[in-house]
C-alpha cells in the first residue's frame, strides 16, 4: 500500500495491522510523524507510559518481533470508530499470536486513539491490559510487551 498525505486514519490504521504481522517493524515506525506521540495509559512500573518522537517509538518496537509472534487481527473483532475530528479514530481490536520466550499463547484485547495527520500517526494512545502479559511472566523490562 502506498501511503499518502490524504490517506485517511482508519486505513492507515489498517496497513499499520499488515505491517506489523509481516514483522515489518520499521515500516510500521516509518509510519509515525518525525514528532509523534504514543502512550500507554495503563503502563505496569517500570515501563514507559509516553514515548516522545519516532526514534524514541522504533526503540521501544525494534525487540517487539522477538517477544510477541503475532498471527492475526482478526476482522470479526476489528472496529474502527470515526469520531467527530477527521483525524481520530477509535480502534477496538484482537491480537492473537504467541509469546515466543516458552511458547505460549497470546490473546490481548485492544483500545487505542489514534490521530494521523497526512497521512502519519501523531499521536497513539494504547488502552492494552499490562496484566495480560505480567500473568503469563513476560519480562516487560526490555521489550514492546
């Protein structure tokens, strides 16, 4: 997919989901305003809960393919909301893979509020479940989960 200064939110969204089950992190950060914002609302101590700046967000995804293999987003639980700025959109979906350290099953539900403008993330607010992963041991400390 080619993306573009008019590619709207929820599509962008979309290809983001690709890239990132096609491992393709830097391509997934390629997407991301030079000053964009991502933050974790509910980030477990000892995580960061606001990455300033693209650099900042490809070092916190560049170990994410070797802790959380995924597999899919599947569509039946994929709902991409318009709101009333243009820009936003509320995203509610599944991600379903493995946890490669002992290979075990990931299943994390998701709410985040994304903004991009042409056509790049700015801002990306990740409502994701810490205890998820904290229960099944995940060692958060140098990963993206």
């Amino acid at each position: 997919m080619s993306v573009s200064p008019s590619t709207p939110p929820a599509e962008l969204y979309r290809h983001s989901l690709r890239l990132l089950l096609d491992k393709d992190i830097p391509g997934w950060v390629g997407l991301w305003a030079e000053d964009g914002v991502m933050e974790f609302p509910f980030a477990p101590p000892g995580m960061p809960s606001r990455l300033d700046g693209r650099e900042a967000i490809a070092a916190y995804m560049r170990p994410y393919p070797a802790t959380i293999d995924l597999h899919d987003f599947p569509e039946a639980d994929l709902r991409i909301h318009e709101t009333t700025d243009p820009r936003t959109v509320v995203v509610e979906m599944r991600g379903i893979g493995r946890l490669v350290d002992g290979d075990r099953p990931f299943d994390m539900t998701y709410i985040a509020v994304v903004t991009a403008e042409d056509g790049r993330f700015t801002s990306y607010r990740d409502y994701w479940n810490p205890l998820a992963v904290l229960d099944a041991g995940v060692d958060l400390a140098g990963s993206s989960r």
